[in-house]
C-alpha cells in the first residue's frame, strides 16, 4: 500500500516537472549556464564559508567575491536545493513589479513572525494589499507636516553630540536619534531615547530583537533551531512598551473633553486610524512595531554611512558644507525648501544609498511557475524558467556596484555621477529602497503608485521628497553646520567604499560604528 502511495507520488512529481519544461519550451526558455562553483558535496564549502564570514562581519565582501565574474544571473545549489542568484535589473523588475504577484515571502514570515506579528512585512496576497493601503493613508499624511516634527529631536541630538568629548561614535546617536522621530509621528509621544540614555530599555531590546530576527530570517526553513530566550525576553518587552502606547492614547481620547479631543486625535492620528480600521489593539501593536523597525533602522544607518564617507572624503564635504552655507547662511530653522535646493546634498545621500542600500539583499520564492526576461542561454540574454518553490536572491548592493551599470568606478564613492541627470536611465538598476506595490511606505515616488507597474523613477527625482530621506537630510545638515571641523580621527584605518566591516541585520550597518572628530 505504501509503495503504490509513494509510486503515485513520485508519477505526479513527474507529470508536473514535465507540465513544468513543456512551459518554459512556450517561453522560449534557456537553462542558466553561469552555476555557482563549489568543492565540496552539497556545496558544503561555501555552507562553512558563508557561516565564517558571518562571524567575521563580512558576509557582503564573500557574496562579492563569489559571484565576481560569474554575470548577472546565477543558478546556484546550496544543501540539495537549486536557487536563482539575480542582480539584473530586468529580472528585479520582473520579480517586485511586473509579475509581483508570482513571488512571494516563503519561510521568511515564519521567521520574522515571533517579532512583527501580524504586520505588513509579514504577509502575502489580501492581507498585505488591506495593510499597505491602510498605512499608506497614514505616511502620505505624514509626508505634509513640516519639518518643525524633527526639530525637538535633531536639536537633542546637538546637545549630545556636544557634550561629547574626543572620538565620538555617531551610528548609536543616530539610531535614538531615528526611534525618538518615528516614536513621536507613530505613537503621538517620543520615547526620548536621546535625553533618556542609560534608561532606554526599549531600545536595547528593539535592537536585540531585531539582530535575531534577522539571523534567523537567515536560517530559512531551519530558523527555529535559533529562538534563544534573550530573543523571546525581547519580543515580550517591545510588545508589553507598545500595548501602553496603544492603551494610553485610546483612554487619552476616550475621556478628553470636546474641545480637546480634537487636538488629541491628530496627535494620535496614526494609532486611532489603525484602531477605528482593525478593531483589534493587537493587530494595531504588530502594525506599529512593523512601521516602527522601518522608521528607524533605514535612516539611522543612511545617516550613519553617510558621514563614514564624507569624513573620508574631506573634499566632498567641504563642497557640501559650501552649499549649505549658501543655501541656509546662519539659518538654523531648516525647512523642506531649504533641502530642496541643496541638489549636491542629494547627489551625496543617492551616492550613499547606492554604496550601502539599508536592505543589501533580500529575498523572494516563486508562488508558481513563471519566466525571467534574461539569464539563459550561453550569452543571458534568454528567458529563464522559474519553477514554482524556487528561491531567488536579489542583492542591490551588488548590483549598484556593476560596472556595466555604473561605470568602472562603480566601487568608488563618487557624488558627482549623479548630476546633471548622468543617470537618468538607470531605470531598475538603482533600487536603493524596495520598489514597485511592497516599495517603501515613506516614499512619495513609489513606482507602484503609477501606471503601469513598469514606469521608472528617473535618477534625477530628488530623494529628499520622501520621508525617511528628507529625516536624515535635515539632520545630516545641522551636524554639518553645528560642527564645521567634524573629521576623521587620527589613526584610523582608510578604507575604500566595501572593504569594512558590516553589521548585516535587518538593514546594513557598519560593524565599526561611526567613528568621528567633532571638534
């Protein structure tokens, strides 16, 4: 009975495989021929290198190092299991827009689940299209308040700059810096992390909940064999911190006379919107908790390698500060003007973003059967069969860094490639935030917001229009001019753009900190 069950079985696997080929034949498909080469069985090599450089903080340099010369797309067999490797802007294109409805999360929800519940970067399919739009009403809302929101918080992290002494690490200030920000618009009140040090208890268990998270999002079907108790002691106490928030400001609202419920309900517009929209305080906690990992991680680490460039390259800051001298003068108010006329400040955080997008590389599985445009044949120029399960990896990091793409400097850190529109038809190949329907909420450009899916943001959109990038732009300003002779301290090691250590979380950080002279 079992071998008629398992010759039954094995006949359908089959019959679909053949469903499968016959498929790809239409399509005009071609197999890969660039394979990821490995020594030992099961490709176990390249299992105990990945691991080595993971503890060696430069997982990022042995991706750039395996795929070096192999092209754009890659078939690769880890384990027993054939996957895609792509850095192809039109297979990307295909993958997040396009045909965005043939991939999907896979094993990562599971992953990420013991963190961020029930929120939109956990679902797939009806739930995530009901979330985006919902948040999505709240960011563009958001994205007209003036920058008068940043301003309490980018004048406390002056003052704690300034009471630094010697080599002062940024990337720390900048992540209190970003959660004070992104407390004060999503919750209605900041959690002050930045006059609160040494009593910020949620902030360390945000950062350690998120690391986890983002190691076992790693693991893939295997994340379960890491759920340490650290993990679950986090998760308990980010959740019990964001339940109050949610609990005072509906019983805020619910006894606040007429007069002031109006100014209340603005103030907690974000929480009471999500409320009166999912009737249920813990499907608003995993919304919050999901907006809140975006809202702080991403710009924090924007900021933070943005200054580990321009101290390193003193010329481009001194052409920097030149321009916010002339823009601003002895203004301290900065306002979304301001920014706006400041194009070589935007040439530097595109040229930051490019080097170090916040998410390096990520991931998406086929939810069925489908095609990329390129890859197959001897010259990858033919289309590619996708078998349905197949997981692909897309790396942005690597991709902006294609010579093809960007010019044989690609790897150096050069603000000037962007203006004068040099790029303005690099289309798909600059993908500095994700994109197309599941692109950054914060973005007020989002290529899924237009029709069709396949319209490209052209290189010479000023980022500063979106959220996130107009936070850090406001801050990276006033540091600038609070601290004309910010620079690199003596003795420390001159690194070019890829070849440092990296703190790949959730998002790219730098494992050396930030490391700067302010005075």
């Amino acid at each position: 009975m079992e071998s008629n069950a398992s010759d039954s079985d094995l006949f359908g696997i089959r019959v679909w495989i053949a469903i499968e080929t016959n498929f790809g034949k239409q399509h005009g498909c071609l197999p890969i021929a660039a394979k990821l080469p490995y020594k030992w069985p099961l490709a176990l090599d390249i299992v105990r290198r990945g691991f080595q450089a993971h503890w060696d903080r430069r997982l990022l340099g042995l991706f750039a190092d395996l795929y070096d010369g192999l092209g754009p797309n890659i078939e690769q067999k880890l384990l027993g299991n054939t996957g895609l490797v792509t850095i192809d802007p039109e297979n990307v294109e295909v993958m997040l827009s396009t045909r965005f409805a043939d991939f999907g999360f896979g094993p990562r929800r599971d992953a990420f689940y013991r963190l961020l519940g029930e929120g939109i970067f956990t679902q797939d399919g009806l739930p995530w299209k009901h979330s985006r739009a919902l948040l999505r009403r709240q960011f563009v809302r958001m994205q007209y308040q003036n920058l008068g929101a940043f301003r309490e918080h980018v004048d406390n992290m002056i003052g704690a700059l300034g009471d630094s002494g010697g080599i002062v690490d940024l990337q720390p200030i900048f992540f209190r810096y970003t959660l004070d920000i992104t407390t004060a618009l999503i919750f209605g009140q900041s959690v002050h992390s930045l006059v609160n040090e040494g009593r910020d208890s949620f902030s360390e268990s945000f950062s350690e909940a998120a690391d986890i998270t983002a190691y076992r999002g790693r693991l893939g079907d295997l994340y379960w064999l890491y759920t340490p108790w650290r993990f679950s002691k986090a998760c308990t106490a980010i959740k019990r911190y964001v339940d109050d928030y949610v609990m005072n400001a509906r019983g805020t609202l619910a006894e606040a006379p007429g007069l002031a419920k109006k100014s209340l309900a603005q103030r907690y517009a974000f929480i009471n919107d999500l409320y009166d929209e999912l009737k249920d305080p813990i499907r608003v906690r995993d919304q919050l908790v999901n907006v809140l990992l975006a809202g702080r991680d991403t710009t924090a680490c924007l900021m933070s390698w943005t200054f580990r460039l321009l101290v390193r390259y003193p010329a481009t800051l001194m052409k920097l500060r030149k321009e916010i001298a002339t823009v601003l003068g002895d203004e301290l108010s900065v306002t979304r003007t301001h920014v706006r006329d400041m194009p070589y400040l935007d040439c530097v955080v595109k040229e930051t973003l490019r080097l170090y997008p916040p998410v390096p590389a990520n991931l998406r599985f086929a939810t069925k059967t489908t095609v990329f445009p390129r890859g197959g044949g001897p010259d990858s120029r033919s289309p590619v069969l996708v078998r349905q399960g197949t997981g692909i990896t897309y790396s942005p990091y690597l991709m902006h860094r294609r010579t093809e793409l960007y010019g044989p400097d690609a790897n150096l850190f050069r603000p000037e490639r962007w203006e004068d529109s040099k790029l303005a038809g690099i289309g798909w190949g600059f993908l500095p935030f994700n994109d197309g329907p599941r692109g950054c909420l914060g973005s007020k450009h989002p290529r899924a917001l237009r029709a069709p899916f396949s319209v490209q943001i052209s290189a010479d959109t000023p980022l500063t229009e979106d959220l996130a990038v107009m936070e850090a732009s406001y801050g990276i300003v006033r540091i600038i001019q609070a601290f004309p002779s910010i620079r690199l301290p003596p003795d420390h090691v001159w690194e070019e753009p890829g070849t440092e250590k990296h703190a790949l979380t959730l998002v790219l950080a730098s494992a050396d900190g930030c490391k700067v002279m302010l005075t």
